[in-house]
C-alpha cells in the first residue's frame, strides 16, 4: 500500500492535549511519518508523537516582517529541535504574562474582533511570507495532498491555494466549526470580513476532492448549503480499549466531577453555574467536587470566577496517560456549551474532541448547553448522558434527582460505551480516511 505524501495546513500543531491537535493526531496516528509535514501559525511548539516535519510562521513573525518591511521568516522544527538551539522568535507567550496594548490586541483577537481580523488579513497579505525558505521546505518534501482544517480567515485560505497550484495537488477539507455566519450584524467590518471568508470557503470547497465534517449535522446543512456531493462525514475518533476499570466507589450523596477541556466560547460560565450548583446542593447533604483540567491556561480573572465556589478546583493541564487516570478515579465527565448567541452559533454544528473519550471511559456523562447544538443533539439522541438545556433552578434539582442516582449513572455509562464502539472506533474510521487518501492517488 503506498500512502501518499500529505502536508497538513491548519492554524494549530499536531498535539496531544490541545482540541483540533488532538483530533488531527487521532486521525493520522500511524501514518508514516516520513509522509507527512505540516505548517502552521500557531504560537505554539508541537508533538512530534505523529509528525516529525514542521514549518511554522507566528503573528509574531508576521508583525515583526511588517514593521521591518522584510519578508517574514519562518522556523522548521523537528524533534531535534531543543531549547538552547531555539531563537527568541520561538519562545512560547504566556497569556497571564501579556500586558498593556500587546494583551488589548491579544485579548482582542481571541474574541475576533472585527477590526483586529480586518487587520490581521492586511499584515499577512503585506508581509510576503514565500520566503526562499519556506518554499525550499515546500519542495523538499513535495506534497501530494493537501489536508486542511481550513480557517475562519480569508489569507490561510489563499495559503491553500497558492500551495495547491504550485505542486498541483488535491486538497481534503475537513471542519470541525462553523464560521459562515456573521459574529457582529452591526459591524459594517464584520460583514466585509463576512463576505471576503464566504468568497474564499467557497473557493476551497470548489477546489476540494473531497469534503469532512465533524457531525452528521454538518455534514447535512453544508451538503445541502453548498450543493455537495463529496460530502463525508469523520468523527472524532478514540482507541477502543477493554474497560477493567469500575467505577469509584463513593459514600452515597457523594460525587468527584471531572471537566477536561477549554475554556473558549464562554465555556467557563457554565462551569461556573456548574460549581453554585455544586454549592447548593451540599447544604442540602449532596457533596459534589468538580475538578477543572484545561489544556490551554485560561486567565487568572476566569480561574478566580471558577474557584469562587467551594466546590471547584482549577488543576491545571493532563497529557493523555494522565487524563486517563483522573478520569479512572472520576463518577461523572462534564461537557459544556455556552448559552449567549454567538457562542451558540459558533458550535451548533460541532462535535466536541472530548465526548468520544468520555463516552469510551465507562462513566456517566454530565452535558449542560442549549439544544440547538449538535454536540447536546447527538447525546441527547443517543441516550448517552444527563443533558441539562438550561441554568435554571428546576436544572439543578434534576442534576441532584440523576446524577446521585447510581443506576442511572450506570446506565448512561455503559449505552455510551456502547456508542463509542459503534461510532468513533480509531482503527475503522483511520482505514476509511486512509483509502480515500490513497484512492485518490490511484485516479491520478
């Protein structure tokens, strides 16, 4: 079987903790390495678990060539790389360590700021990022597929492009979010950014071999919205092990919670809901404690909202092996989704990277959000978790009625474990992905 040579384009690395990091590593875990490279913007340092081959341009990078009206340079890593070996440019930023107008813009980035975003494209469209070396690094490997997370920004999608044409490969667009809508009516710069991304999304999408969605519900509303045909639909994905952990046993009225994912999308409200209830039902003889694992660090300001109840503990970031052991030593696996408008909006079509490993780990899943998104439809559908659409009062006496019910949390455990079998097995979803990969080439 000769797999062909894929160069990754996504804004994150390939990683073990981080969500779309994740979800790439599952995929091509098992791949050879010697046929995969990737780029990637991200202020970030990769696994080298997967992939071995990297070229990484920063917005750090890119403001630098801008300011020195230089072309921007890049970085090639490889696990060879070590810190002493290292430049300045590829130290890691602490978020809590960022200060005056570089966290103004920082902050305001990671809320899509619609000016921020309209000045992102103009420094990436000025800074002429085709270095020599970058384009030697290109040629060095010569890919024969693109793959692609795509992106919510219209100058990644021109990176796509300018890659396709150059090495005339076939590209596989995979989404894991939604961003055809428009995040601030009132903005005429967010409608201009609007409608310069829907041009580009529909540029790829025509350009692409073949297109993956995250959830069946995406996969529906964007073969439909788009007139697809090509429509195909990738799960996220986990190894199928044999489950000789039972789970702790706990005095009654007595529960350990465990949330291991991000904080983005006002995630972080509804664990905070999370731990008044928590706070709540102890004074009525119920003793819950939620412990928080995220893998990106959230700010000082929303570690000290979530610990504001008693019942919170903030504990930092888990690799896998140890994720794997928190959640052996949990009774319940929390997902959120926020409520506000624009969060729902930007995860209605997705299906989070942890519910899988939840739903593989034989515990009782807790999932609080609205039920207009897919990932609270999916587990609603399959009866695979308590499912709260609310933050009401009445929320919180069904969470005491269910959750510290042991047979009820039996029950949710074991039809999830059940699901992830039948839906998100690795080795059933990596073959069908890798035969599309080398069938493609076969057509060639």
């Amino acid at each position: 079987m000769e797999y062909p040579r894929v160069l990754v384009l996504d804004h994150s690395a390939f990683h073990e903790k981080k969500n779309n990091g994740k979800t790439k590593s599952a995929l091509f875990e098992g791949y050879p390495k010697e046929k995969l490279a990737q780029f990637y913007i991200s202020n970030e340092l990769p696994s080298y678990a997967v992939c071995n081959n990297f070229f990484r341009i920063t917005e750090y990078d890119i403001l630098n060539a801008n300011i020195k009206f230089k072309k921007a340079s890049g970085f090639i890593l490889n696990d060879q790389c070590d810190e002493a070996n290292e430049s300045a440019s590829l130290k890691l930023v602490n978020p809590n360590e960022i200060k005056g107008l570089h966290r103004f813009i920082y902050k305001g980035m990671e809320n899509r700021m619609p000016i921020l975003e309209l000045a992102r494209e103009i420094a990436w469209r000025k800074s002429k990022w085709q270095t020599s070396e970058f384009i030697q690094w290109l040629d060095d490997f010569n890919p024969q597929i693109i793959f692609t997370l795509g992106s919510y920004c219209p100058f990644f999608h021109k990176i796509i492009h300018w890659v396709q044409q150059r090495y005339n490969t076939q590209i596989f667009l995979f989404t894991t979010d939604d961003y055809t809508f428009v995040r601030s009516t009132l903005s005429p710069i967010a409608w201009l950014n609007h409608f310069r991304y829907m041009h580009w999304l529909r540029k790829t999408l025509a350009k692409s071999k073949k297109l993956y969605t995250i959830s069946p519900a995406m996969k529906k509303e964007y073969a439909d919205r788009f007139k697809l045909s090509n429509v195909g639909l990738l799960a996220n994905s986990v190894e199928v092990y044999e489950e000789t952990s039972e789970p702790v046993q706990v005095p009654d009225k007595s529960l350990r919670l465990v949330y291991a994912g991000g904080m983005h999308f006002n995630r972080w409200k509804v664990l905070s809901w999370l731990g008044e209830c928590l706070d709540n039902l102890k004074k009525e003889g119920f003793n819950g404690v939620l412990d928080i694992y995220c893998p990106i660090p959230p700010s000082n300001e929303i570690i000290e909202e979530l610990t504001k109840s008693a019942c919170v503990s903030y504990k930092g970031s888990l690799n896998p092996d140890e994720l794997y052991v928190e959640i052996s030593k949990s009774n319940v696996l929390v997902h959120v989704e926020a409520f506000d408008r624009d969060s729902a909006k930007a995860t209605r079509l997705s299906l989070s990277t942890k519910i899988p490993e939840y739903m593989i780990s034989n515990r009782c899943i807790l999932a609080i959000g609205p039920d207009s998104v897919a990932s609270m439809q999916y587990l609603k559908e399959n009866n695979i978790a308590l499912c709260v659409n609310s933050m009401e009062k009445a929320d919180m006496q069904m969470i005491k009625q269910h959750l510290f019910d042991m047979n009820f949390r039996e029950k949710m455990a074991n039809n999830a474990r059940k699901v992830a079998i039948q839906n998100h097995s690795l080795i059933k979803i990596q073959q069908e992905f890798y035969n599309d990969l080398i069938s493609s080439q076969m057509e060639e």
